[in-house]
C-alpha cells in the first residue's frame, strides 16, 4: 500500500508540474497578434456587419398586398335591388431601380462597418505590441537586478569576512544590505508590473485574465527612420482612410436612392361586386403610377441630393486632414527613432562601459586595501541605474516603433492578409 501511495503522489506531482508548464508557456508576439481577432469588440463588430448584409437581403421586398371586403354602395333605406357586396384586392410595386438602388445601400454600409473592424484591430494591435513590448524590458529588468544582486552579496560576503579580521566597519556592511534589500522592493514593483502586462495581454486576447505565460524576450529593431512615406501609400495602408472611403462610396449610393426617388412606383387594384337583387355583377381594374416629380413631392429629395453633396465634401476633406496629420505624426516619430538610437547607443559604447571600468577600479581598489566599500556600492548603484536607463531609452524607441508600425498600418496590413 505504501508503494502505490507514493506512486500516486509522483503521479500527481508530475500532473501538477505538466500543468505549470503549460500554463507558463511561451507566447511569442506572433501568437498574441492571432488572439487578438477573439477580442470582443472585433467580434462585436463582425456580428454587426453580418446583421447589415442579412438586412440587405430583404431590401428588394415589395410592400404586402391589400384585400378588402365589404359592402358596396349599399343604401340607408332598404332597397332589394340597391348595392353589391364587393371583394377587392390592390398591390403596389416599387420601381425596380428603386429596389436596386436601397439594395446597394445597405450593402454598402457592412463595408463601412468592415473597414471600421479593420481600424479597431489595427489598434488593438498596436496596444498587444505595446505590452509586449513592455513585459518584455520588464524581464530584462528583472535579469539585471538579478546580477546586481549577484555582485551585492559578493560583495556583502566579503566585507562579512574583512570584518571578522577588523578590516572593515559594520556601518559598510549595514549599508551594503540595506542595497540588497532595495532590491527586493524594485523587484516586486518590477513582477507587479509583469502581471499587470499579463492581464492586460490576456484581456486583449478575451483569455483568462490570471493565465500565466512566458515571453520571447528577442527584440527586433526596425529602420523606420529611414523609410519613406507619401500620401498615396498611407492612403492605401490606413484602415481610417478605407473606412472615410467607404462612407464616400455610400454617400454615392446614398446619392443614387435619393434620385431613384424621381422614379415612378406602380399599382394594381382589382375588385369584384356581388350585386343584389338580380342585378349584373361588376368588376373594378385599375392601374395607377406616382408621380414624384411634381414640386410638392420632388422638394425632399432635391434637398437631400444637396445635402449628401456636402457631406461627401466634409469627408473628401476630412481623408486630406487625417493624411496631413499622420504625415506629420510619422515625421516627428523617425525623428525621435533617431534620437533614442543614438542615445541608446551611449549609453552602450560610452556611459555603461565608463562606469563598469569605475567599478572595476573601487573594486581592485577594495581588494588592495586602498579603497572602500562605499566606493564599491556606489559604483554598484550607479551601474545599474545607467543599465535601467537604458532599458528605459530601449523602452522609449519600441513605443516609437509601435506607434510608427500604428499610424502607417504596413505590419498590420501583412497581419490581416496572413488571417484572410
């Protein structure tokens, strides 16, 4: 019994390992991108644009018909011979190209809500990247305290053993833990940032808030600085351009409906009379036709025309405003992707391997009984504060990145081409 206890317990110890391992597996960028289309909001939007074509489906659909029965010319007074009892019945039919005009409308109006999903996503994208991106320097963050901490505790076991032969002060070494556990503060801001990226991942992805996953901590830096922009490549690439298109391209349908209105409708109405008395029955036939084009009636739409003209105006310009602002936008991005390279790159030539030569010097200092442990902490100190700087610039240039990959769409664009 006692051997099929334990086999047990390994049984379910490697089930519980098996678990952690799956749900702390890896997710690369990638992935998240591909959860990203279950997010709500987009589906909410594909549901709309599905009512909107399931709408336009009835739009030919003539009204229904009308029967009527009753009796007919029938007088007060009582007259055996005197009125009929009459069964009538009447259709209209709706100008076809009436039909065909409201049919292409509503068509029209899923694309314009197809074109917002496409913008929606772009930008739920954009925020994927940009938590990605940020857990990811947390990570690095977390690697570097790590050597801090590495270096701390040498140095703390060290000083621990000058101190016995009275070769060094007990204030150092107080000083030298109060480091170390420093360190334990920045590293739960750091994890509790790390999970505060995870839920937000996760609600991108319409997963389990709480689910637990590791990143691809590889980063890929793009030229974007160098790349090249004019209106003609936005204006294909932007999913809000697309979208000012469409309304345009309904607001031409729109146009058409309205000046189908000019069109005639036609009607049918049949009737049949039972006539009293003995009387010979009779039969109603008649046709009729609008006529929209009479000035009472042609007023509205004429208006309507007018009015359609300017709105299609309003959206001509704005399509000219959003691609003057973008260009603009993008612009002030690759100059800044410069600036934080070249800082970036400071700090990787320059300040940092400055600084580890200043804590190698206090250190072979310490070593050689020349120098002192506040020396040797605070060339620790301001190490990593010259590191975390840089992870912060690193930071810095994939938010410029992200932004830049948001306003141009070029990555989103090859996104949405791989799903379809």
């Amino acid at each position: 019994m006692k051997t099929k206890f334990q086999i047990i317990i390994a049984l379910l110890a490697c089930f519980a390992y098996l678990s952690a391992q799956a749900q702390t597996r890896r997710l690369p960028l990638d992935s998240v991108i591909a959860h990203v289309a279950d997010n709500p909001a987009l589906q909410a939007l594909v549901a709309k644009a599905g009512a909107q074509d399931a709408y336009a489906t009835g739009a030919k659909s003539l009204d229904a018909p009308k029967i009527s029965a009753g009796q007919y010319q029938v007088p007060y007074q009582f007259n055996p011979n005197g009125g009929s009892f009459m069964i009538q019945a009447e259709q209209m039919f709706t100008n076809p190209a009436k039909l065909r005009a409201k049919e292409d409308y509503m068509k029209g109006v899923s694309k314009v809500t197809a074109a917002d999903k496409d913008y929606l996503k772009n930008q739920l994208v954009a925020q994927a990247k940009q938590y990605y991106y940020e857990r990811v320097v947390l990570e690095k963050k977390l690697a570097l305290l790590q050597r801090t901490q590495s270096l701390l505790e040498y140095m703390l076991k060290d000083a621990n053993i000058r101190l016995t032969y009275g070769k060094e002060k007990l204030s150092n070494i107080y000083k030298a833990k109060a480091d170390l556990y420093e360190l334990d503060n920045t590293r739960d801001q750091l994890n509790n940032e790390i999970s505060q990226r995870n839920i937000m991942l996760n609600t991108l992805m319409n997963r389990d808030k709480q689910m637990a996953f590791s990143v691809d901590t590889t980063i890929v830096l793009n030229n974007y600085e160098s790349a090249l922009t004019d209106t003609a490549t936005l204006a294909n690439a932007r999913s809000d351009i697309k979208s000012i298109n469409r309304n345009i391209e309904l607001q031409a349908l729109n146009a058409k409906v309205e000046y189908s209105k000019r069109k005639p409708d036609f009607g049918i109405q049949a009737g049949h009379m039972l006539s009293y008395g003995g009387m010979a029955n009779q039969y109603i036939l008649m046709a009729s036709v609008t006529i929209p084009i009479v000035p009472w009636a042609s007023k509205e739409y004429k208006a309507n025309l007018k009015g359609i003209r300017y709105e299609t105006e309003e959206l001509q310009q704005r399509k000219m405003d959003v691609l003057n602002q973008v260009q603009g936008q993008l612009a002030g991005i690759k100059t800044d992707i410069v600036s934080k390279k070249k800082q970036i790159s400071n700090y990787q030539q320059n300040i940092i391997p400055a600084l580890q030569n200043g804590y190698k010097t206090a250190l072979l200092a310490y070593d050689q009984n020349t120098g002192d442990l506040p020396s040797v902490l605070i060339a620790i100190k301001d190490l990593q504060t010259s590191r975390m700087n840089a992870l912060d610039r690193l930071q810095e240039l994939l938010t410029l990145q992200v932004a830049y990959e948001r306003e141009n769409e070029t990555t989103a664009l090859a996104l949405n081409n791989q799903n379809k």
